[in-house]
C-alpha cells in the first residue's frame, strides 16, 4: 500500500491507493481557529442562595485582586450581603474552586447603617457606620471580643480607614438568633462584621491569611466611586468553566 499527497491552497487531499481506486479526503489546514472568548460575568452561575449581582461584582474584584497579587488565600471568597435583613443569613464564604457555600450565617452592620436593614455606609473615622467594598484577610488575634481578625480595605476612599478604624471580623453575643427574635432586628457593633460567636473559629480558619471579602450594597455612591466593580470581562474561573493559571 502506497501514501500519496498533494497540495493545494488550503486543502491537503489525502490519497489511499487501495489497487482499485483512489479515496479522497480533504483536510483543512493554515490558521487555528480563534479560541472562544472568556465566560463574563453573566455566564458564570453564583452559588446556591448568593445573589447573583453580589457575586459578579465580588468575583471581579477577586480576580483582580488575585492577579495583582494582592491575595495569598486564594481559596475561598467571603460575600456579606447587606441587600438582605440582619435577621438573615447574609455572610456566605464560597469555595471558589467548587462554587459551594462552606459557610452561611448572620452578620452584623454598624450601628449607625440602620437598624433592621443597612442603607447608611462609611468610611469615616468615628462614624460607627459599615464601609463597603473589597477587603482582604489579615492576621487573627484574641481580643475584647474574643478570636478576631483584621480586614485590610483595599478600596480608596470606600474602605481604606478600616484599618484606623479598628474593622475586624469577630463574634458577638448580639448576633443570634435569640438576640434577633427578642429585639427584631439583630445586634449592631461600631462597624465590623460581627458574627455568632459559635462560627467565629470556623470562618476565621477559613478565611484567614490574604482572603477577600466583600461587603455588596449597591449604592449609586458605591458603584460610582469603586474601580473594582467596574472592570472589564471576567477570568475563566476553577468550577466555572476553564481554570485560572
């Protein structure tokens, strides 16, 4: 049996002589054809129970924050959610690698945001009010409230001043259920995300060590003001369709 080929623009015929007759196949060559475009954020499904406009604003910032090197903790993503009542769970810490919520539970604003709802955002000194935008996980360390951990605000003008404003992750008494059914609406701290003292070890194991965070409002004055929102197009993410480098 014989191989024989021939060119032309574009074709490569591949000829079979099989001793009787001569069969034919053409075979496309040149260029490889362009590779489809990356998922946006609107093709990339949000967890189980995350609001979906919560989550495509908190991936971009993830995915930013995680290309310029600014996360360590690249494993999970922590979404506070103060659309929602405090009397919900609206603190979600999502395994970004499956999409699979580890953790949902309460969490508190400040208590000059509002009372049930939160519609009032700071970053001011003093104000006793919660800031919005993207953070990232620092050290944990026991404090007046117990296990805490600080949150670095990575947003200029939003959220910079957590720092100088003492904003740290930590449990409260005020955060439970019980709190919650007796006043109607859950306890408020000076700004930080408090959490039921009974999760506080396990979300703080978590997420500690240069994970993100992102407390959403959509607040015209927000979503004006943050770069990180406002990026163009979206990543392939792990469990989202094609992995990230």
């Amino acid at each position: 049996m014989k191989l024989y080929s021939m060119t032309v623009p574009a074709i490569v015929l591949l000829s079979l002589y099989t001793g009787k007759k001569t069969i034919s196949t053409p075979v496309i060559v040149g260029k490889a054809a362009a590779p489809p475009p990356a998922p946006t954020a609107a093709l990339i499904p949000s967890p189980a129970g995350v609001n979906p406009d919560a989550y495509q604003m908190a991936m971009k910032g993830y995915q930013h924050l995680r290309k310029v090197g600014q996360l360590r903790n690249t494993r999970v993503l922590t979404i506070i959610d103060y659309t929602l009542s405090s009397l919900q769970k609206r603190l979600f810490v999502v395994d970004v690698k499956s999409g699979k919520v580890l953790y949902n539970t309460y969490v508190a604003h400040g208590m000059n945001s509002g009372k049930e709802y939160a519609h009032k955002f700071s970053n001011a000194l003093e104000s006793l009010e919660t800031s919005l935008g993207f953070y990232v996980t620092m050290n944990a360390y026991e404090g007046k409230n117990g296990l805490a951990l600080r949150l670095k605000g990575m947003e200029k003008g939003i959220n910079d001043n957590a720092t100088r404003r003492g904003i740290v992750l930590h449990g409260a008494d005020y955060v439970s259920v019980g709190y919650g059914r007796q006043k109607g609406f859950m306890g408020r701290s000076e700004g930080c995300p408090a959490v039921p003292k009974s999760q506080t070890g396990p979300i703080v194991r978590s997420i500690l060590g240069g994970s993100a965070v992102f407390a959403y409002y959509p607040s015209a004055q927000y979503l004006g003001k943050s770069k990180l929102v406002t990026i163009n197009g979206m990543e392939p993410v792990h469990g989202h369709g094609n992995p990230l480098p």
